[in-house]
C-alpha cells in the first residue's frame, strides 16, 4: 500500500484479516490496519482553502501521533495508461446508450476516443492508517499478546492459511477511535474521505501490485474468514504428518495479493507480472516546500507519458528510536561535511521544535515508475 503500500502487507507480515468492524485488517505483528480513498476536495478550492484545510489537519491530527505507535501512509498513483482505459469505459456506456435509443454518434464518439486520451490522465489516492502494538501501555499489550497467544496456540497447525479473530483487543478499540477521527477531521475540512470494507480494501492493493488491471472492473475478491470455502488438498506432504489444515481453511492474504512471479533484471529494473518498475527513495527532502501538484505539473509538462507512484508514510513519536542514527551523524560528519552535516542540523531543529510544543513525526517517501512488459528479439525492456 512502496516504499509502496504492498511493501507493508507483503508475506510474511501480513498473515490474518477481519475483525468485527469488517474495515480492519490485522498484520501478523498484531498492527492493525484500515484503507481510505482519498477522492479531494468536495468544491473546486482556491489557495486560501488548500492552506485552512492542512491547518484544519493539523490541529485535528496533531494530538494523534505526540506518542509511537500511529502511521498513516499517503499513496498517489498517476498513470497515461489508466487515463485511456477510464475515457474507453466512459464512451462505451455512452456507445450503449446510443445504440439502445438507435442513434448514430460513432463519429462524435471516436473523436473523443482519439482526442481525450492524449489529454486526460488517470490518478488514484489512498490513504492507509496504520495501529502498532507499541500504542497500548506495557500492562495492556501484555495482557493482550497473553490472550492472542492463547487464541494461536489453541488452533492446530495452519501455516498456509488465514486464522481469523487475532486482533489485539485493547487495539482495536484505539484504532476504531483513530479511524473515526480521520474520518471526522477530514470532512471538517472539507476533503471526501471514505472507508473501504475488506474487500475493497484488499481489490485496491492487488490492483497496486498489479497496475495492468488498474481502471478494469475486475471481478477479483479475496476470500476471507467467513466467506464460503471448499475444501483443497494439501499441497505438501508434510502438512498430513503435521496435522496442518491450511487446506480446510482461508488461503493467505500474500498468496491471494501476490500471484505474478518476479525478476530483478538489474540494479534498478524489476520485472512483476506484466509490468516493470524502478523506485527511488527520498533521503532528504527538499529545501524549498512546494505543493504536490507542483510535481505533477513538472512531469506532465515534461512532455513524456510516464506513470508513477509515490507513497509517503508519516509515523508518530519522531524521536523515537532515532537517538542513535542522531550520534552516528554526529561521529561521522568528517566522512561527508555536507551530507551528515546536515543530518545532524535537522535534528537540533526538530529537537527545538519538539520542545516548543510542536509534534514531531518520522518521514518517509518512496517513488516508482512503471511500465509495461516489451518483449522482443533481444528481450529488452521499457
């Protein structure tokens, strides 16, 4: 959900999902996690309404990440390619209607098939809210490990499968409060902002992983705890010696997200399914604040049609754990003046800021672009 989202709920972290809210998911780690689609502003906004928004946010939000254990990670998608698969969806419900009332619009209709692709582009926006264990007191997260590790100990052996009703129970109440608030501040400010079930939830990160199917109404759906099973063989023959029943129960969310096989064909080339990708990270971030559609307009107004992603993710309790990245900048400034010495600069800054009352998060962003699969003589690739 990158740095991409699916790098967060890839094997082996992600192993169980469901709980009663039926808009959570339960990572392995026992994090808890709820998926959002980010649709903009509800009225066209001025810069005026952009910068009241982010104050709204950041009033609203700010009390939620003073302590560890709260992320919330921002996924942006841009795609030429899902741009024309949204335009063809678009003109042929049009194309529908037109033929059911017997009227000819085939050369008002291909005008638009062969003008707006070259104009429009495809974008999609997630936002996913993430609950550690670490948020509970040593007290309660103990109480409830003690209880989850009943509830695993108690099942028989189901290595391959998902094993529903594992959330921590003190979580979940917290992170139900979290999403409510999301949802609550958001709306305030005057952003669409809505909760996906399971389902959606899940269709949304196989789509990431696989961009082809981007725009395509897919008729996917993950089978979950609950959900109507026949029964399989077992794969392996150890599982019968084991007693292991991963065949009678729900298949693993990573099996079920991640079914396209994948070559790493360079240094900063990977080849997944139909599609390659190459990412980068961002070490520091740039001097001068500028709006992210600020982005945007530089890589269309490049004039090249690529599509790429970035996901961004925002964890609370700045500080913690950084103490010692913070002495290992300061014990090798020497080796890289410029680089290490500034390192070392922005942690006195946000310590002072830190200190004036102000909340201090971790930051992280990953981009990647994509492209798909050319095969020719030479097997080269985009």
């Amino acid at each position: 959900m990158i740095g991409d989202t699916q790098q967060d709920l890839h094997d082996p972290f992600i192993d169980a999902a469901i709980i009663d809210a039926f808009a959570d998911n339960v990572a392995d780690d026992g994090s808890m996690m709820s998926l959002f689609r980010l649709d903009g502003f509800r009225s066209l906004p001025g810069e005026e309404d952009v910068t009241e928004a982010c104050d709204r946010l950041w009033v609203g939000l700010s009390p939620f990440f003073s302590k560890p254990g709260l992320a919330l990670q921002f996924w942006f998608g841009h795609s030429p390619e899902l741009g024309t698969r949204e335009v063809e969806t678009i003109i042929e419900d049009s194309a529908r209607v037109a033929r059911d009332n017997a009227l000819d619009l085939h050369d008002l209709l291909d005008e638009r098939r062969k003008l707006l692709p070259s104009k429009l582009y495809g974008e999609r926006c997630y936002l996913a809210l993430w609950s550690r264990p670490s948020l509970l007191t040593a007290e309660d997260r103990s109480a409830s490990q003690k209880q989850r590790t009943k509830v695993l100990n108690a099942a028989p052996p189901i290595s391959l499968g998902q094993i529903p009703d594992t959330a921590l129970e003190g979580l979940a109440i917290r992170h139900d409060s979290f999403v409510t608030a999301l949802g609550r501040d958001f709306s305030a400010a005057g952003i669409a902002l809505d909760l996906l079930d399971n389902y959606e939830a899940l269709n949304a990160i196989r789509k990431i992983v696989a961009p082809d199917t981007l725009g395509l109404n897919h008729p996917w759906r993950a089978t979950l705890p609950g959900d109507y099973l026949k029964a399989r063989l077992p794969s392996l023959g150890r599982s019968i010696k084991r007693k292991d029943i991963s065949n009678l129960v729900w298949p693993k969310l990573s099996e079920q997200i991640f079914t396209d096989h994948a070559d790493v064909i360079d240094g900063k080339i990977v080849r997944i399914g139909n599609s390659v990708f190459s990412g980068f990270d961002i070490v520091l971030p740039p001097e001068i604040v500028v709006q992210f559609n600020e982005l945007i307009r530089r890589v269309i107004a490049n004039g090249t049609k690529i599509s790429w992603r970035c996901s961004i993710l925002m964890e609370s309790g700045g500080f913690a754990g950084q103490v010692f990245r913070e002495q290992l900048a300061r014990l090798l400034a020497w080796t890289a003046p410029t680089h290490n010495g500034r390192i070392k600069e922005s942690f006195e800054r946000l310590r002072q800021t830190d200190g004036d009352g102000n909340t201090v998060i971790r930051w992280r962003a990953s981009f990647a672009a994509w492209a798909p699969t050319a095969y020719d003589d030479q097997r080269k690739y985009p």
